[in-house]
C-alpha cells in the first residue's frame, strides 16, 4: 500500500472494520464502553479461523501438546500465589493541570506533563490490574474473586490431572484458547489494548536440563507461524529479546509486527523456570513434583510459554491484509478508482467463496451451486448491485474467490471464477470447480 499518514491508514482500517461489520465498539448505543469490543459476522468468522490455525499448528498437527478449556475464574489464591494480586499493576500519575493521566514509565520526562507540560503531577500510585468479582451470596473482601488476567494460570494448576489423564510424559505441553481480563488504565490502539481479549497459550513442561533448547525451538516455530501461516512479509516482523528479565526467568522474546502506529509486541516467548510450579506448590501445599522415571527423580518441571493475544494478531492480520490499488471502473472511458482490498490468506479469509448470480433471474441457479459447498468452505451469496459493485464489496471484506453464474452457465455448465489479488478471471467447468477450489482454497 502506498504510504500513509498513520492515523488516516489506523483510521481507515477502523472504519472499514465498522463498515463491513468485523469489529465495531461494545454498547455503542450507550455510548461505548472503553477497551471493550464487539466483533460482527465477519470480525468473528475471520477470528475463529485464525483461532483455528493456530490450534491446529499447535495442538493438532503435534504428538507433545495437548489442550485444555478451563474456568475464568478460579480459586483466588491462585492470583495471590501467580503474584498478580500484590503485583500486577501499573505505576500511574496525573496531571493536576490537564487532568490526564500517564504510565509513568512511558513518560519521556516523569516530573512533566507530556500533554500541557505542567508540573504539578500526582504522586505515582500504583494501579493493580485485575478485574474484581464476588463469588457467593455475600459481597464483602472474604467472597472477592478475579477474572482471569492471563490463561496459563489454570495450566499451571492442571498439569497433574492432565498427565494422569493423558499418560503424557515429559516434555510435553498444554495449550489453551480463552477469554482473560485485565482492568488497563489506558485502553488504545483499537484491539491492540483492550479489558477484555483473547489470550491463545501454550505451556512446555520439561526438564530444566535441555529447556534452552525448547525455548529456541518454540521461539522458531513461533516465527515461522507467521511466516507460514499468516503470511507476514518478514520486513514487518522482528524478534525483540527482553533487556531485563524477571528473576527466575532464563530468557524471553517479543515478537513484534510493525502496525501503522509503530512496532509493537504481538507476541511472548518466555522461559519461566520452575517459577510457577513452585509458586503453586507453595500456596497450594501440595507436592507437584513430577517422577521421572527414566531415572527415577522427582523434579518441578521447567515451563516453556508461548503467548499470544488473538485479537492482537487479527488486528495484525488486518494491517496487513488493508490495501488500496487502481482498479479500472467497470464503465469505458471512465478513469480508474481506488480499491480497497483486503489480502487475506485464503484460509483465514471470513469468507472463502462468494457466489454471485449475474441476474436476478439466476439468483436460484447461484444459490444451489452455493449449497453444494456449504460446511466446505466459508461461502456468501452476494445478489444485490451491480457485478462490479459486488466484486468491490467482496474485495473489501478479503473475499479471495467469487464464482459467477451467467447466462452462459445454463448453456455450458460452466462458471466464471474471478481471483481477488489479480484480479483474473477464469471459466471452470461446475463439474471441476470443487477440485478447482480445494487446491486454491484448502491448500
Ligand atoms: N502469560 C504471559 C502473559 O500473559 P503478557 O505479555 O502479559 O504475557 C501476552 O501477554 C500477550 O497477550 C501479549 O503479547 C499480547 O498479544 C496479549 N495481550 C496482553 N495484554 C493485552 C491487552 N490488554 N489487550 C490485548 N491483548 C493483550
């Protein structure tokens, strides 16, 4: 895409969002809620597949992980033993002139306001960042409860039953897709930073002795995720290694995407020690050591993490996929107009095939040629405007293939099938177009 201004291209990307229905604010009739997001028709067929790929890369096409689907809100001394109850927070002050309020390690100059320059700052207070419930009839500090800041909290307290369960030994992993919580100061950034998101994780159990070695391959597999997967052109990917470590961790790694607004962390790799496994043990009172019995030692496994936000990484797909080219009009003589078009992988787009009947009257024959792929791929039948009109709309919501059915196609049992990217149109006969599109659309 030709360079832009980066609040026009966040801009745009927004409002197409809106537009087409991918992701639009929560209780927006009321005003909208900050960090809090809807996604529409296609914001969530585009998320649920990604979800999708991921698991699949990571649980599903693995012999050594597996997954796990547990509850939001657990136990509270979970958070008090993880650290995040008494530590979890953001040092915060604000500006007595302005009103503003700042991350005071995001403030170039910490005695001064960034906004209006004033002086006269709040003391830094710490803001704790967890998201407060009451569990049981009685609301007072006994019945307290949290939602869930991070999803991997849960693996750490599974992983025995899930051993026992699964006959796993180590090395192994466990993966989880879910919901996690976390009550940010200053949500920004459209999905980037959000109250409510999805976390996609996956802890790595092994012995400390061996886990530089996971930690390096996870962290390759990692980037070849988006390499492969996604797609991602490696210029706007890089891996940025944390400078201070926490102090049981042995390393840790971002891997960071370039948005329009700047580089900024998509993903973690981070080796945790035994930090967790102990931290639980201790609170927990219960022996969590695993028996090796190839040798016979009982140890606390060392956890390998990979962490990803999923809305972070679709709000990446969709800075990525946003575009605008020249397309001739469909009318002579007329001058070229812009496209905009988004280059979704076919196998994450929200809609794989669309199916688009060139009249009225072929609105039924399109429509039965669309039943023979549902449940197959993701298919729409787009029957309202010009065809033109329907290509565009179909290019804006990243739609890689649309199948035509014309006037011909009675006659030839043939359809016209029109690529998204180049644009090229091909006629394929109805008895070749699944094979057609398998191979285009499955991989
Ligand atoms: N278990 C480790 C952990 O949660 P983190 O760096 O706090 O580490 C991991 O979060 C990932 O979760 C981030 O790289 C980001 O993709 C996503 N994430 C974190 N906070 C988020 C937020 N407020 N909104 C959206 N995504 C977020």
């Amino acid at each position: 895409m030709s360079e832009q201004p980066i609040d026009t291209c966040m801009e745009k990307i927004v409002s197409l969002c809106k537009r087409r229905g991918f992701v639009f604010q929560s209780s927006e009739i009321y005003g909208g809620f900050n960090g809090f997001w809807d996604y529409g028709p296609y914001g969530i067929a585009l998320k649920r597949a990604v979800e999708r790929q991921w698991w699949l890369y990571m649980v599903e096409k693995r012999n050594n992980v597996v997954g796990l689907d547990s509850s939001i809100i657990c136990h509270p001394k979970v958070w008090k033993a993880s650290g995040h109850v008494d530590r979890f927070g953001d040092i915060m002050c604000d500006c007595k002139q302005c009103k503003t309020r700042f991350r005071v390690d995001q403030m170039p100059d910490p005695t001064t306001c960034t906004n209006c320059g004033s002086k006269d700052l709040t003391p830094p207070r710490e803001f704790n960042l967890m998201m407060k419930t009451y569990v049981g009839p009685v609301f007072d500090e006994e019945h307290i409860a949290y939602l869930r800041a991070e999803t991997c909290q849960p693996i750490f307290l599974d992983f025995h039953s899930i051993r026992i369960a699964t006959r796993m030994q180590l090395p192994f992993g466990i993966a989880q897709v879910g919901k996690a919580f976390r009550n940010e100061i200053t949500p920004r950034m459209f999905t980037f930073r959000s109250r409510e998101f999805s976390q996609m994780e996956m802890e790595f159990f092994c012995a400390d002795e061996g886990s530089m070695e996971w930690f390096e391959y996870w962290r390759q597999e990692r980037w070849n995720f988006y390499l492969n997967v996604l797609k991602f052109p490696v210029e706007k990917l890089h891996l940025h290694p944390h400078d201070k470590l926490a102090h049981y961790a042995k390393a840790a790694v971002d891997i960071e995407y370039e948005f329009p607004f700047g580089w900024g962390e998509l993903e973690g790799i981070h080796h945790r020690g035994t930090w967790d496994m102990s931290q639980h043990q201790q609170f927990s009172e219960q022996d969590l050591q695993y028996l090796d019995q190839s040798n016979n030692t009982r140890y606390l496994p060392t956890v390998v993490e990979t962490s990803v936000g999923l809305d972070r990484m679709v709000l990446a797909i969709l800075c990525n996929a946003y575009d605008e080219d020249r397309a001739p009009t469909q009318k002579e003589g007329m001058e070229d107009d812009v496209r905009v078009v988004l280059h979704f992988p076919a196998t994450i787009a929200p809609v794989q095939v669309a199916f688009l009947p060139l009249s009225k009257k072929l609105n039924q024959n399109a429509q039965d040629l669309q039943a023979k792929f549902l449940g197959r791929y993701r298919t729409e039948l787009d029957v309202t405007g010009n065809i033109g009109k329907r290509y565009r709309r179909q290019d804006e919501i990243g739609t890689p293939y649309c199948v035509t059915f014309d006037f011909d196609s009675l006659e030839d049992n043939a359809v016209t099938v029109r690529e998204r990217d180049s644009m090229a149109q091909e006629r394929i006969p109805i008895d070749n177009l699944r094979a057609y599109l398998d191979e285009k659309v499955l991989g």
